[in-house]
C-alpha cells in the first residue's frame, strides 16, 4: 500500500479554449496548469500531465486517480463527427427523428432550421414487431426480420441503434434484434445501442433520439478513451481513468464507453461541482451558481449542498439559447439555463432604437474594443470598463494591456444612436444584461419552486464577480460568495466530484394500487442494477442510494421528482427501507404544491422510477476545511492599492471606490462598499450596500443589506 | 424617445417573463391531455383599456384579439374588484370558440385597474350535444349545445362562486379533468396577477403607464417598418373551404388587401364574403382577425413584439352576420379556430406571394382529419370507465416560403408550430387504442421551386371496446394551393378498414364508430408549393428522393430530375445529362400549354 502522503490526484478538464490542469495531493499545495486545448485533445492532456506532475513534485507512479471533463462528446454532435448509424424502429414509425415533437422555436418564422438527423435517410429502418402500453409482447422479432435487417444494413455502418415502442416496459423485442444481428457471423458491429438500456422511459422521440445519439457517439468515445488510457500507461499512470459524466459523478471508461450520451456536459456539470464544494465549505446549502464567462452566462441552482440535477435536455442546438432548436436527450445532467451575456456580448441598438445586449458575442477574436484586436462594437467588458468597474490594470493581474479610449470610442458610436453619453451608454450595457440574467436566474429558481431572495450566491468565471453584486441586487439574494482562484474552477471540481451510477425505469403506477412491497421491488431491483455498476468502480463501504420517482396526477402530461428515500448502505443490507403509497403520495403533493402554489384532490400515479447510487466518501473528505470565521469591523482598515471613480448600480451614478488586491487583502476584515477587490482572473465589484470580507479559505463573501 | 430606452428593454423583458411564468404554471398543472400535451392553451396580459399587451407563445388563432376579451367586465361588472375572476367563453362576446374556456383575473394596483390577466385553454369536453368540442354540422349554438358563459363571474375574494362550478361539473362529460383544467387556469391568471402587481409596486403606476404607451408606440414603429418593404396597392384574393353536407357548396372566401408602404399601414377587409352559415365553421371577430393578421405575420419580419401597437398598423373590417366577421346569434362558431379560420391565413400569405416574387408563403395543410380526432369510449383496463380528448398524432405540411421549403411538422395555420405533437406511447397509455403507423406521406408535398412540406399517413383502432372519433378534414375537395407556378399539396382523405382488410370510404366531415379489430385511416394534408418546380435545385429533389418524400416517378414528371444508380456502389444520384434535357423538354412544353390556358395553378 502506498504511503498515504504521497497519493496523488489529477484532474483534468478540456475546454474550448484551454485544457486546465490539477494537481492534488497530500503532500503540498495543489498545482494548477493551463496548456492550449489541441485538436488531438489527449495530446493537450498528455502534456498538462508532465507539465503538472513535475512542478507539483510527484511521479507517475504516485497517482492515484487520473479525473477528466471534456468536450469531445459534445463536440462530436455539433460536429457531427460520429459514427455512420442506422436506426430500427417499429414498422409504420420510421419518420420520428423527423416527426419529432412538432414544436415550433418561433411562431411566425417560416425559416425554421432544425438539427439533421444524425441518422441518414436510408438508415432509418421499421421492424415488424409490437408491444402494448403494459408491455407485452404482439408481435415478437421473426428470424427473418432479422436476417432482412441483417441484409439491410450490414457493411455499410459502425453503430446501430433500436428504439421500439413501449421498449422502455419490455426491451425483449430490442434484445433479440440485437441477438440476431449479432449471430450472423458476417456482422462486425461493435456498437449496438438499445433504448431499453440507454434511456427505458415513456415518450418514444426522446428515447429514440437519445438511443441514436448514444450509438452516433460510441465510436468515437470509445476510440478517444482508448487512446487517453494508453497514453496513460504509456507516461507510467497505472492509475484509473475516470470520467466525469453530465449528472456529477464519475464513472469508469467501461460505463462511459457503454453510454457516451452521458458524457455531453461532462465540463458544466464539474463547474457546479465546483460552486456546489464552496457553498458547502461556506455553510450555504441553497444557492444560485452564477458563472459568467466570455459569451455566455450559465446560472443554475444548488439545493441541500447539491446541484439540480434535470432527467431531460438538448444538445447541439441550431439556435444556441432557443429552447426546441436542439436535439432532445433523456439523461441525466446538470440542469444550467445558459444565455447569450457575457463580457464578449455586443451591445447594438435593434432597427427601431432599442439597446440590445448579446447573444452575439465579439468571442476572442477580434474581442471587446479595448483588446485592440480589431473589435469596434462595444461589448459588456468595454462597458465594464468604461464604467471603472474594471481596472485598466488590473486585467490578468496587470499581464495584459487593454485600451480604455478605444472601449469608449465604441461606446460613444453606439450611444449617439441611443441620444446617450459613451457613459450613459455603458451604463446601459451594464444595467439590460444584469437585467437579463437577473431574469434568467429568477425564471429558473420560480420555475423550480424556488423563492431567489432565499438563495445565496457563488459567483464565478472572468466576468461573473463584475457583475454578481448588480445581479444579486435585482434578485433580492442577500449574499454572496467568489471561490479563489475561480479560472480553473472545473477542474478543482472534478477533485471533490463524487462517483457514483444511476438506474431509471418507466413503469406506470397508480399509487391507489401498488403494495408497499410491490414498490420496493421495483425500488430495489434498479438499486441492485446501480450498485453492480458502482460496485466494479469502487469501495463500497461509503456509498448512499437515493430512490426516486417521477410522479404526476393521473392524466397529467408532466412528471414531478419526487425523492422518496435516502439511505447508506452501510446500515446493512438486511434493513430495507419501508416505502408507503401513503408517504410517496404525501411527499408528491408537498413537492407539487411547492411548484404550483396548490395541490389538487386527484388520483396518484408513478411513471417512471429511478435510483442514484454515490460514494460520498470524496465528498465527505474534501469537507474539512469549513469558512468559519465572522466579518470583524476594524478600526484600522487596510489601505487600499488605489482608488477610482467607478458605476454605483444602485445610486445609477459615479462614485469614488478603493481598490483591493484579493490576495494582499488580510482575513475576515469587513469592509465597506463600495468597494473593488482584485483576483487574479476576475474583478469582485460591490455597491454601496454590501459588506465583504475575505475567508480563510481564499474566498470571497459579500452580505447585502 | 421620451422614456429611458433602458428601462424600456428591461420593462419589455419583464413582460415576456411574466406570461412565460403564466404559461409554464397552465402547461404543468393541467390536467387534460389537450392542455399537459398537447400545450392547446395561451396566456396574455390584456391594459385596463383593452389593449393586448403581451402574449405568451402561443397558437396566434388562440392568442390575436385576446382584448376582445376584456371589454365585457366593465359593463356587466361595475363593481369589479381584485379577487375577482370570470369565465369567458362567449363566441359572441369577443371569445375564439366556445371550446376555449378563457380565466380572466382584473389586476388592481393602488386600488385602480391597471391589466387583466387571460388564461385561454381548449376544453378537453365543454358539454355539447355530442361528444366532441368541434361540431362541423351544427346548425346553430342550441345544436352545439355547450354551456355558454358570457364573461361570467366564477371567482369572489379569490375563492369560487360553487354555482357556476357545479353547473360546468353537471354538464361537462369529464367533470374532474374539467376542474383540474380549469384550476390550473386559475393558477396562471393568479401569478400573473401577482407579477403584474409587483411591477407596479417597484415601479409605480405612473411609470408603467408611461411604459406601455412607450412599448405600444416602439411596437407600432417596428411594424410600420416592417410593412415598408411590401408592394403598394390593392388586392383580392379567393379560396374556398369544401363542401360538406352543411354547406353543399363549400364556403367561398374572399380577402381584400390594401397596403401602404409609405404610411407604413395594411387594411384587410373581410367584408365581402357570405353571410353565416348553417354549420359550425362560422368565424368570431376574434379568429377572423387573428387569421388575417397571422397571414401577414407569416409574410414579414418574424423579430416584432406581437401587442395591440403593433397590430395598430393593421386595420381588419368585419362585418357582423357574416361567416368571416362577426357572428350573429344564433350562428356556430364550434369549429372557429381551424378550418376557415386556416383558409383565411392561407389566402393572406398567399396573397402576398402572388403580388411579389420574393413574399409571402404557399398555402399551408387545413383542417384536422382524423390524426386530431376527439376520441370518445369506455376503457375496459379501467373498469370501464369514459374517455372523452382530442388526440394530435399526425402533422401537416406548411406551404413553401420563397426562400425554403413549407415546415413538415406545421399542423395547422392557425397554430404557428406552438402545439405539442403527443407521444404515441403516452396516448396508448391513456386510451385503449393501437396506433399502427405515422409515416410521412410519399408524394402529398406541393412541388415548387421550394416545396410544401408532405403530409402524413396515420392509421389507427381501438382496442377491445368501441371508439368514436369526430374529425374535420376540410382540403379533400381544395387541397392548400401552390403560388407563383408552384404545385398544390396533396389532399385530404379518410376511410376505415374493417377486419378483413376491406376499405370503405368516410366522409372527410364526420364521425365513425371503430369496431375492435377497426382502423381509421387519416391521410394529411401537404402544403402548397412556391414557383416553378422545374427550377428547384436538383440535389434538393435527389435528397427527397433518398428520405423517400418524392417518389422517383414524381421527381421525373414534375420537377424533371432523373435519378441513376451509381456503378460502384449503387447509391442514386442526379444524372445530370438527362436532367438538363428533360428540364428543357418539359419548359418548353409547359411554355405553349400556358399560351392556351392558363398557369398549372
């Protein structure tokens, strides 16, 4: 056994940009590394590895967990870099991937540009075969369906996927399309996906889409995880590779190679991890992430330490913030409401003289004004600076120069459409997009129940400290909190991301008429599917499961979550819970009425049940070093690096604010807004009524009053 | 600009989220299947004066002309207060039809009535004489039969007025649907009672006044721009929807348009057209205005705030007692919002492409066959009991556009893409039926230099006990027409299939009773084509060749694209050759035919 001491562990994370870099481990301070991502994303890994370990002062034989976020499956959808797939569906429903939902993104827009099929035309093929709503089986898979589809597809393709009606209540017809395309012994498919294992719930152009996704993406997750495990090896990294999935846990490459439609968030959801880890070191349990970057901003909310996490989403989207413009998946992932504001967001004036701001964004290239890239449109960072809530110093720590005359030459063009001052302008700017994700963030709390003038916030990304103070101001949220060293945030997340597995099932249930033992049948035969999974990963001896059910009024088209129990299992297998009809029906009503403010007198029933398995031992672990310490007022303030004239939101007027540097900044001293405190990647604003502090652990915390 | 042009966005942006908020509280606390699913419902925000304000996404036949609406709580409520609410389904009264039971909630601020929140929503059943919420064939409204309201009050200090509750739950067929339906419009009108309140507490009633005049004015100059593009002058249409037994020779339609671009100004007078008629296809001020102005939605700009500003540049004449007006009591409007209301969005949008290459659309799939029944019977799995919903399983092909081709999964004109198609697997679930296919109809697109979009073929029965099903196939006789050369979609059709197979025809307007073992087969409508089908890009006829849309037959004969096999792989391709010949062939000859006659279409 290895020396406790010098364990090491290494997270990865792949972005569009950079790929970053962390090491971790006993024996010193985490090191931190950034490197370009590059086409071949695993050379990129390879060289931030090296890059890592050597100034972290470890070997490769020390590594203990090798974690890793990336793009690649996300990509690959946008891309459309997959693998050749056919699709067999049930005869007379060829067209679904076409047919879809029949939801519109725009009323009067005739031009709807909706996503291809990642399935080509000819590949969309019916199988005679049926099952009923309760599962069984009309019409069973004949031999020579088989030996027909067999003929139809053979040679031509590297995946396949099945999705046939009701396939989510009995996968036996699925099962032996995929037994006889795999006994013929010409078929050299590797990858078969079926819906009854990718995704067995109700609504079958989901199912479908989200079976055909997990086919398109295997062959090329499976090769790049080939690849990044060898290379592994190849360094002297005998250690695991584990791969951070859309819903926060990791999982070993045999699972994400069996389900890469998994993988598609895989660096969001180590953000939220990430917020979700400071929340807890602060003592909040219920808070709004806010991570505002450079084209987009991405609010999301954590409850009870944990990040809300939704069963449905859509990727590849033609029209990046329209819902209904993307390709629609059932699974799970870290439910983020992301819009088109962020510091690269152009402001411009619509055709009628109204100020807009974003989604299109001045990206990296040419960049905001003050870059001197070449961008002549004003964007939220020239306003920010403009507005001296920005230093023309302090951007990188005073590493990169930014030109603050050419960020209001943009401004000035702009407002003299809008009869407004380069000031007034940039005030604008500032004012619509805190509007704007004020808005988003509001819609997304209430729209979960969720009053926002209850949740705390943690703030993070280049631009979203600029921004936090005028945001939590418009949403009533009374404090807030930015984690230290916020620019490689994902990849600390990954270090502190739980592993775990998940099993779900539809299976419709009138709560009047399941036996309490009926239902932990169910409950337990997912949570054993789960814990098989989990159990080849890791240690058992820390692992919790969580049973849950998407309920509904009979009749309703929309399911609640409803968590019906947590347990861990070292209690003992022996001591099963106990589940009542009467319990679930109670917990559905209070979570319906948190929802809809009302619970109605109606009939119960279960659609779709589901258990998440987690080993919270790197959660607990990582729990140590709590923010404990209170604000103190002090009679000898610290003296500030400079002062300036910067945009008070709250008296919509200029005021005189010191200026701080984050790290020089002494702990727990409270004070006074307005106030500006420096990090080294982003800029911490606070208006005239805020109070913060420094923790002992680095960060930030702001209290409003 | 008299108002911070900043507050102006943010203010904007408020609203959009309160009727958002609106919408998401009805679509997930419905209870029926047409509401949950199918997302037939839409929320508004309506000034104290009877001005739209703001509108959730929603089908514009549903959501056009909801100021109607509110007019009538004033004068036959004088003592209005906050806690109040009324129910609104009078066709007569300003409503759509009476199948859209409307929540109206006046929203006080300092004690003065600043906005009405509106939750329109499609009854699953409202009572009518049978079971169905489209009577085709009704005479008049006793025909019909529903419980008319006529803004009546329902709700008092924010509690029900039980009489009118228990009148709906004796006669509505599916009483508890009902009322889960229609506390889940309560539910939406009452958060939008409160989010209109806090804006005003935040931001006083004197800004939020000056607000929506500033809002209405910035609207009425986005589509005064808008308009500035279109062709000067005046213009007729004419389209006819089928006849049926009802109305023998059909009903003609007739639409006049005068724009002026410099004023920035549309006139759409609907006048001219018959009187009432005895059927239930008569219009309300409400859809003949929406349609009208949902045609001229489709022909420009789609990025305007749809809001009473806006629709100040379009001004639409009614004429009461006229089938496209305003109806006279006792006239039906059962079937108000779908087919004639379609025909008049689809003669507008057509209109404007016939005066100009390069606007408006082909016109789009009408009515709805039997992929939108209402299904109606018992369910043996639960204990028998009664079942009574309109189901959207199919689709309809839009009309083609000058710059692409018509939308495949359009349903209706009326609807604007905003409903939700059902899942199959849910509708098995809840009703005993098989569904037994849903395929894109091969050949149904209307050819064009852009295309329609096809219709679909949809079959399905019950399974061990009777189902009735109610449907209004209207575009058998005239299916949607092409524009400008372009081919019209392919017709509507309906027939059964017994258990042996056997096929007999039904009436496109009817209703059937399925046998076990029985198979209603709905074809769907495709939508009309745009310009010449000879000038449609090759490779885009190859590529529906390949999704099996076109039949290879068709992409000879009528866009004159011939398809070979590839020698190495067998894959089809253009044969580029013969296309060009054939291509010139078939000009030439559709040249001197148009010398005798006129255009195909």
């Amino acid at each position: 056994m290895k020396n406790e001491d010098s364990r090491v562990t290494i997270g990865v994370d792949i972005g569009g940009t950079f790929t970053d870099v962390v090491v971790s481990g006993g024996k010193g301070v985490p090191v931190t590394r950034k490197v370009l991502t590059t086409d071949k994303q695993e050379m990129g890994v390879f060289a931030g590895i090296r890059d890592g370990l050597h100034a972290f002062g470890g070997s490769a034989q020390d590594v203990e967990r090798v974690l890793h976020a990336t793009t690649l499956a996300t990509n690959a959808l946008i891309e459309r870099k997959g693998g050749r797939t056919a699709l067999l569906t049930t005869d007379g429903f060829e067209d679904i991937l076409r047919l879809g939902r029949e939801r519109a993104y725009d009323t009067y827009d005739l031009r709807l540009d909706l996503p291809e099929p990642l399935v080509a035309d000819e590949l969309r093929l019916g199988v005679r075969e049926r099952v009923s709503a309760e599962g069984t089986v009309i019409q069973a898979v004949s031999a020579e369906e088989g030996e027909r589809i067999y003929r139809s597809v053979a040679g031509t393709i590297d995946a396949v996927a099945v999705c046939f009606l009701h396939a989510y209540r009995n996968g036996v017809n699925e099962r032996a399309i995929r037994e006889f395309l795999r006994a013929n012994a010409g078929f050299d498919v590797q990858y078969i996906s079926i819906s009854s294992e990718v995704a067995p719930e109700v609504r079958e152009y989901e199912r479908t889409s989200t079976t055909v996704a997990n086919a398109y993406l295997q062959p090329v997750v499976a090769r790049y995880l080939h690849v990044l495990e060898e290379g592994l090896r190849a360094t002297g990294i005998a250690a695991p590779l584990l791969v951070m999935l859309s819903d926060t846990h990791l999982v070993d490459t045999e699972r994400a190679r069996a389900f890469p439609v998994r993988l598609i968030e895989s660096g969001p959801a180590a953000g939220v991890i990430a917020a979700a880890h400071t929340a807890r070191q602060n003592g909040l349990p219920n808070v709004l992430s806010f991570d505002m970057g450079g084209t987009t901003a991405k609010l999301g909310t954590i409850i009870d330490f944990t990040p809300s996490v939704a069963t449905e989403f859509e990727a590849a989207r033609t029209k990046r913030f329209t819902k209904w413009s993307g390709i629609p998946l059932k699974a799970p992932v870290v439910e983020l409401i992301e819009i088109g504001a962020g510091g690269g967001s152009i402001a411009a004036v619509d055709k009628l003289g109204l100020l807009r701001v974003g989604p299109e964004s001045a990206g990296a290239t040419p960049g905001p004004a003050c870059y001197g890239g070449g961008g002549t449109e004003p964007t939220v960072t020239d306003a920010d600076l403009a507005l001296g809530l920005l230093g023309s110093d302090s951007f990188l720590g005073g590493e990169m120069h930014v030109d603050v005359a050419a960020a209001r030459r943009a401004l000035d063009v702009l407002g003299q459409k809008l009869g407004l001052s380069d000031l007034d302008t940039a005030a604008g700017i500032f004012d619509v997009v805190n509007e704007t994700m004020a808005q988003a963030g509001r819609l997304h709390a209430i729209e979960r129940g969720l009053d926002p003038t209850r949740l705390a916030m943690v703030a993070f990304g280049g631009a979203g400290p600029v921004h936090a103070y005028a945001v939590a101001r418009r949403l009533g949220v009374s404090q807030i909190v930015v984690p230290p060293s916020a620019g490689v945030l994902s990849a600390t997340g990954l270090l502190v991301s739980p592993m775990g597995t998940d099993a779900a099932r539809t299976d419709v249930q009138a709560l009047a008429e399941i036996t309490d033992d009926e239902m932990v049948g169910i409950f337990k035969s997912l949570e054993n599917s789960a814990l098989d999974e989990l159990s080849r990963m890791c240690d058992m001896s820390t692992v919790v499961t969580q049973w849950l059910a998407d309920a509904r009024y009979e009749g309703q088209g929309y399911e609640v979550l409803v968590s019906v129990v947590e347990r861990a299992l070292d209690h003992g297998e022996a001591d099963s819970p106990r589940v009542s009809a009467a319990a679930v029906g109670s917990l559905f009503e209070e979570q319906y009425e948190l929802l809809y403010g009302r619970s109605l007198s109606l009939p119960i029933e279960i659609v779709t049940w589901r258990v998440i398995a987690t080993n919270v031992e790197e959660t607990r672990k990582k729990d140590v070093s709590h923010a404990t310490q209170r604000p103190r007022t002090c009679k000898s303030k610290p003296a500030p690096r400079t002062k300036r004239q910067c945009y008070d939101s709250d008296a919509r007027g200029f005021i005189e604010a010191p200026v701080f540097r984050a790290e020089s900044l002494p702990e727990a001293i409270a004070l006074d807004g307005p106030v500006i405190v420096e990090q080294h990647d982003s800029t911490l604003v606070v208006g005239s009524r805020g109070l913060v502090h420094k923790n002992e652990l680095g960060g930030l915390h702001v209290e409003l009053s | 600009m008299s108002m911070d042009p900043v507050l102006l966005a943010v203010l904007a942006n408020r609203l959009d989220a309160i009727v958002r908020e609106m919408d998401n509280t009805l679509l997930r606390s419905a209870r029926s299947a047409i509401l949950a699913m199918s997302r037939d419902f839409s929320c508004s925000i309506v000034t104290s004066d009877n001005q739209l304000l703001a509108a959730s996404e929603a089908a514009p036949v549903h959501v056009i002309g909801s100021e109607f609406l509110t007019a009538p709580i004033s004068k036959f409520h004088p003592d209005y207060q906050a806690g109040d609410a009324f129910l609104h389904n009078d066709p007569y009264l300003g409503n759509t039809h009476p199948a859209d039971h409307t929540i109206l909630v006046p929203v006080f601020h300092d004690g003065k009535h600043l906005f009405t929140a509106c939750a329109k929503a499609h009854m699953a059943d409202i009572g009518n004489s049978e079971p169905t919420t489209y009577m085709p064939s009704a005479t008049d409204v006793y025909k019909e039969g529903a419980l008319i309201f006529p803004c009546v009050q329902v709700q008092r200090d924010y509690r029900d007025i039980s009489d009118v509750i228990r009148m709906c739950q004796r006669r509505i067929r599916v009483p508890d649907l009902w009322y889960g339906d229609y506390l889940a419009q309560i539910g939406a009108a009452r958060i939008g009672e409160r989010r209109m309140k806090e804006l005003a507490e935040r931001h006083g009633t004197e800004s939020i006044e000056a607000f929506i005049e500033e809002w209405f004015d910035y609207s009425e100059r986005r589509m005064a721009h808008a308009l500035r593009d279109l062709p000067s002058g005046r213009y007729k249409g004419d389209t006819s929807h089928d006849p049926f037994d009802a109305v023998p020779d059909g009903i003609p339609l007739t639409v006049e348009i005068a724009i002026d671009p410099d004023l920035g100004m549309v006139d759409i007078d609907l006048r001219d057209n018959i009187d009432n008629v005895p059927a239930g296809l008569n219009q309300t001020q409400a859809t003949a205005m929406a349609s009208v102005v949902t045609g001229v939605l489709n022909s420009i700009d789609p990025d305007i705030p749809h809001n009473a500003g806006a629709f100040r540049r379009v001004r639409v004449h009614l004429r009461e007692g006229c089938v496209a007006g305003i109806p006279k009591f006792p006239a039906s409007c059962s079937v108000a919002t779908t087919n004639v209301a379609d025909r008049l969005v689809n003669v507008t949008q057509r209109m404007f492409a016939e005066i100009n290459d390069g606007f408006g659309a082909a016109e789009g799939g009408t009515g709805l066959g039997p992929g939108f029944a209402v299904i109606s019977g018992t369910d043996s799995r639960r204990g028998g009991e009664a079942y009574v919903n309109e189901i959207f399983i199919a689709s309809q092909g839009g009309g083609a556009s000058p710059w692409c081709d018509g939308w495949l999964t359009y349903l209706v004109p009326g609807s604007g893409g905003m409903m939700y198609k059902d899942s199959i697997e849910m509708v098995e679930q809840k009703y005993p039926l098989y569904v037994k296919e849903v395929r894109i109809h091969q050949d149904s697109e209307g050819a064009g230099r852009t295309r329609g979009a096809p219709g679909t073929f949809c079959v399905y029965g019950p399974r061990d006990t009777s189902m009735r099903a109610f449907y209004v196939a209207d575009s058998h006789v005239y299916p949607p027409a092409g524009v400008r050369g372009g081919w019209a979609g392919g017709r509507a059709d309906v027939w059964k299939l017994d258990s042996s197979g056997d096929r007999t025809d039904l009436a496109p307007i009817g209703d059937v009773i399925l046998e076990p073992g029985e198979w209603i087969v709905g074809v769907h409508v495709g939508g009309g084509g745009y310009g010449d089908p000879l000038e449609r890009e090759a490779e885009a006829v190859l590529k529906d060749v390949l999704e099996g849309w076109v039949s290879e037959k068709k992409a000879r004969e009528v866009y004159g694209v011939v398809m070979s096999s590839q020698p190495d792989d067998g894959s089809l391709a253009v044969d580029w050759n013969r296309t060009k010949d054939l291509r010139h062939q078939q000009m030439q000859s559709s040249a001197m035919a148009s010398q005798q006659a006129d255009s195909p279409q």
